[in-house]
C-alpha cells in the first residue's frame, strides 16, 4: 500500500494525519508563498497547495496551505512581533475567513491524478486589548502562524465563535482531506483494503 506524503513541515497537519491513522512520510516542500498581484486568497492558497504537492516526490502527496483573509486581505505568517501586534490589532473584534486549500496528488503507472479543494471557515474573533496582545505575542506562539494565532493553543482563549471546520483553522480541513485521499485511491484506516 502507499504511503501518504507529506508536503509540510507543519507539525498540525502531521498530527491531524496520523489521527486518521494514516503513516505519514514528512517531506517539506520548499515553494514561494508570496502572493502575486491580482491573486485572489483562495486562488493564492491553492496555487501554493498545488506547488507543495508537485514539489516533493512519492506516490500520493499531500499539499495545503491556510490563510487568515480580512476584509479581503492575506495575513500571512508575521515577519516580527510588531507584524504579530498588528495582525492582532486588526482581528480584534472582527469577523474573518480562514482558507486552506489541500492538494493530493498521485502518480500510478502512468495515470496521475491530482485533486484539491479549499474550505472556507468563519471566525469571530474577541475584543482584545494591548496588555493581551503583549502576553499572546510574549508566549511566542502567533509567530510562525498564519494571522499572528493559533487556535488551538492559547490563541483560542481569543477566538468567540467558529462557522465551519475548525481543523481547517488549524491547517488541515479533515473530512474534505479524508475524501481526496479516497478519491486518490488510498484506502483509510478504517477502510476494507487498507491493511
């Protein structure tokens, strides 16, 4: 049977995968992820989802990529705490959009398949003030984070309500992630055929 690899260093992404009970190869791909003029979010996180998937070698590839997007802007992973601060200013009692756009791709024999999708989650962000922004960003956690935090850390405490997939906030959308690997051709866990 093949094994799933993985196109990410994200350390999430590999936990959302192996509780599945998939093995998991990790694989980082290296691609650019600056956005590019007139890209629109969710084309931008699936370009850079179908990148990482053709990026690394092995028979079926995994590639995702997640953006915060405010009033139709990207908030990527901060350059510096004071690009943390800022992010964290502007969610601030707003409503914004999570996008993750996941990519697998197989190559068997000589059919390739290659398969992706992007789910949208909502996300109600709290009221938060100077004094919480200097802890949150102190804790060391908004840095490596697409918009500056992390909902299942200590970034939660600030998150109010959630309209969607919560593992997609994370950075892996499960269940639509789930459905593109069986449509790949690779068996689940729980599947006849995938021992």
């Amino acid at each position: 049977m093949p094994r799933l690899v993985l196109a990410s260093q994200s350390p999430r992404r590999r936990e959302l995968l192996e509780a599945l009970g998939l093995a998991i190869d990790v694989r980082p791909a290296h691609v650019d992820e600056a956005t590019r003029p007139g890209e629109g979010p969710a084309e931008y996180v699936l370009r850079v989802a179908r990148e990482k998937a053709r990026a690394v070698p092995g028979d079926v590839v995994l590639g995702a990529d997640t953006a915060v997007v405010l009033r139709g802007a990207v908030l990527g992973k901060p350059a510096d705490a004071d690009d943390a601060r800022r992010m964290l200013r502007a969610l601030s009692g707003q409503v914004h959009e999570v996008l993750t756009g996941v990519c697998v791709r197989r190559n068997a024999g000589t059919m390739g398949v290659e398969l992706d999708v992007v789910v949208s989650t909502s996300v109600r962000f709290a009221r938060i003030g100077a004094a919480e922004i200097e802890w949150y960003v102190a804790t060391g956690e908004p840095m490596d984070k697409a918009g500056a935090y992390a909902i299942q850390g200590a970034g939660g405490a600030f998150v109010e309500a959630v309209d969607g997939s919560v593992s997609s906030v994370v950075g892996l959308p499960v269940a639509e992630t789930a459905q593109l690997l069986r449509r790949a051709g690779l068996p689940l866990p729980w599947e006849p055929g995938a021992r």
